[in-house]
C-alpha cells in the first residue's frame, strides 16, 4: 500500500529533522519536498535555530511550506 509507506516516509524525515534540531546536530537543513505537510515541522525546527533550506519543483509545490523555509 503506498500511501501507508509515504506516511512512514513523512514520519521518519520529521523524526530525524526534529531530533538533529533537538540536539544541535546541524545549523542547516535542507528539506526537499512540496508537501505542505511538512510547514509545521519547518516551523518547529526553525524554532530550536536551524536555518531550514527548501528546494522545490516547480510543479506541485506547496506556496505556504516555501514561505515557511528560509
């Protein structure tokens, strides 16, 4: 079933972008996806001070998640 794999795909990137912020692993992340799933989470890991970097494809990205990416 791919949507269920997508998801675990979704939770596993937030997981490790949330930990590494935590912790102070990285001053930059780079988040490559369109998803607007993923604005939360950028807003979260800019909160503990990484500079979060997005990179789109034109077609399918989401306005919102690009706004919330440095």
């Amino acid at each position: 079933f791919k949507g269920g794999r997508e998801k675990k795909v979704d939770i596993a990137v937030a997981k490790e972008m949330l930990i590494n912020a935590f912790n102070h692993n990285c001053d930059i992340a780079l988040l490559i996806s369109g998803d607007e799933d993923y604005v939360d989470l950028v807003h979260e890991v800019k909160r503990y001070g990484v500079t979060v970097v997005g990179a789109f494809f034109t077609q399918g990205r989401s306005p919102d998640l690009e706004l919330a990416c440095d």
